[in-house]
C-alpha cells in the first residue's frame, strides 16, 4: 500500500518536472532562446558587477564552453554586455 502509493507520487512529481520543462522551453523559443540561455540570464541580472565566464559557468551549472557559446549568442542578440575585467584580475566580465 505505501510502496503503491510512492510510486504514484514519484510518478506524479515526474510528470509535473516534464511539464514544467515543456512550458519553459515553448515560452523561452517565443524570445529565441533556450534553458541555458535563460540561467545565464538569471545569473547576470543578479550580478549587476558581472560575472567572468568560470563564474558563470558554476553559478548557471553549464561548463564553460557552453557559456562561450551562449553569451557570445546573447551578446549579438543584445542581451549580454561585455566588459573588461578589473584592474589586477584577468579576463572579461559579462553583464
């Protein structure tokens, strides 16, 4: 009885994870963009000083390749700026 009614619950949390997944990918393409985009996004916004693409990569949970290609995709889509880095650090910052 318990181990049935686990299941179903296990089953139900699936289901809703999938539909959540669907919903944010079809509202994401309406803006041309995709679920690492939008955590990059996320990420930026909250670190209004910017971040460097290892940060990025760490706090969005992609690697850093994958930043690469996805900032230099928002930055021509004008969602990303690129800035120097500060004084005594190496590398660029994304805003």
């Amino acid at each position: 009885m318990v181990e049935d009614r686990f299941e179903g619950f296990v089953g139900l949390i699936a289901a809703i994870e999938k539909e959540i997944q669907r919903i944010k990918t079809a509202e994401l393409a309406r803006f041309g963009l995709r679920a690492g985009d939008l955590m990059c996004v996320y990420n930026l916004d909250k670190h209004p000083e910017g971040l460097t693409s290892a940060e990025l990569a760490r706090l969005a949970g992609i690697d850093r390749a994958a930043v690469s290609r996805v900032v230099s995709r928002l930055t021509t889509d004008g969602f990303v700026e690129v800035g120097e880095a500060p004084a005594g650090s190496s590398g660029a910052r994304y805003r």
